[in-house]
C-alpha cells in the first residue's frame, strides 16, 4: 500500500467545498486528509495488510481552534500544530506475517509488532508543513492555495517514520529471534 500521487490530494483537498460555517470546514477537511491516509499509507520495505489509522476527531479539533490569523507564518504554524497533534496519535499496525525485505524465517514477525511513531521525525515533517504552506504566502484554508495545502500535506506524511520491534519465525530451538526495524518512512 502507498499513498496517492500528489494530484490525488491537491484535487481532493481542492474539490472541498467553501463554507463559512467553521465546523463544517474543519470536519470536511479532515474527513478528506483521513481519506487520503487511513488504510492507505504503508511502509517502505514492509509488505502485509498493515493498517494505518488517522485520528480524524482530533484532527478536526485542531482545525476548529484556527481563528483567522494576521500573516501567512502564523497561520501555517497553527496548521502543523493541528497536523502535528493528530499525527501523534496516529495508529501504525503491522500483522503478524508481514515480511521485512526478502521472505525468510528471520524477516517474517511471528505476531504483530509494537509499532512506535518516531518523535524525531513528526517534528521535522511539520517544520516541513509550516514552511511550506508559509512559502505559499497566504492562509493555507484559503481556496487559492488549496494546492499547495494538498502537496504539504502529503509531503509531511511521507517525512514520518516508525520503528517496529517484535519476534521473527525462526523455528525453535534457535527462535523465534528479535526482529527490529529501527526506522522505516510512510510510502
């Protein structure tokens, strides 16, 4: 599993209808970012049914709290915030039997792994998302700058990265053995 191509998001994130009813907003645009990443997004070099869940209530939340801002930069930090917050409790599930890199006993975890968001990497994603959307030189809800909201988005969550620890399929007396992946990204 992958994420959509970026004209997926700008066109998803575009097609949002204009309301001035501020909940109605914050609801719709998490609704579509949820779309664009629930049971979507996978990690490189991990193949199985891993289930990535977005916590779309909190996200809304965070949207709801953004009262019009005076520039660009400011709006834009108060969007990674919201971003940033929902993120971190973000649910990233790995199945037992999913494999790491090439099939083998010491590559395929016996039961599902503890999967950890990496702090490290949510901030840097949305020091990515901040300045990006400050870059487009407006309130990124604004229609006009839709696009570039859609692409930042994105682009921020592919910069996250988990670690998964948990017992391989290396048959007894030998195993199972540790299977630890320090860091994968979102793909």
């Amino acid at each position: 599993m992958a994420l959509d191509p970026e004209n997926k998001w700008t066109k998803a994130i575009g097609d949002l209808k204009p309301t001035k009813v501020v909940a109605d907003a914050a609801a719709a645009m998490a609704k579509t970012v949820d779309g664009l990443v629930t049971g979507k997004a996978g990690l490189k070099g991990i193949t199985g049914k891993l289930q990535f869940t977005f916590p779309i209530a909190l996200f809304q939340t965070g949207l709801l709290g953004l009262a019009p801002l005076p520039d660009a930069s400011a709006a834009s930090q108060a969007w990674a915030m919201a971003w940033g917050n929902a993120v971190l409790t973000s649910i990233m599930v790995i199945p037992s039997g999913a494999i790491f890199g090439a099939a083998s006993p010491k590559t395929i975890w016996s039961a599902p792994p503890v999967v950890v968001l990496l702090p490290p990497s949510v901030q840097a994603a949305q020091l990515s998302l901040a300045t990006d959307l400050a870059a487009a030189g407006a309130d990124p809800a604004k229609k006009a700058d839709d696009n570039k909201l859609g692409a930042a988005l994105r682009k921020a969550f592919l910069l996250l990265q988990f670690s998964a620890t948990g017992l391989d399929t290396t048959p007894t007396p030998a195993g199972p053995l540790p299977l630890i992946v320090p860091a994968v990204s979102l793909m």
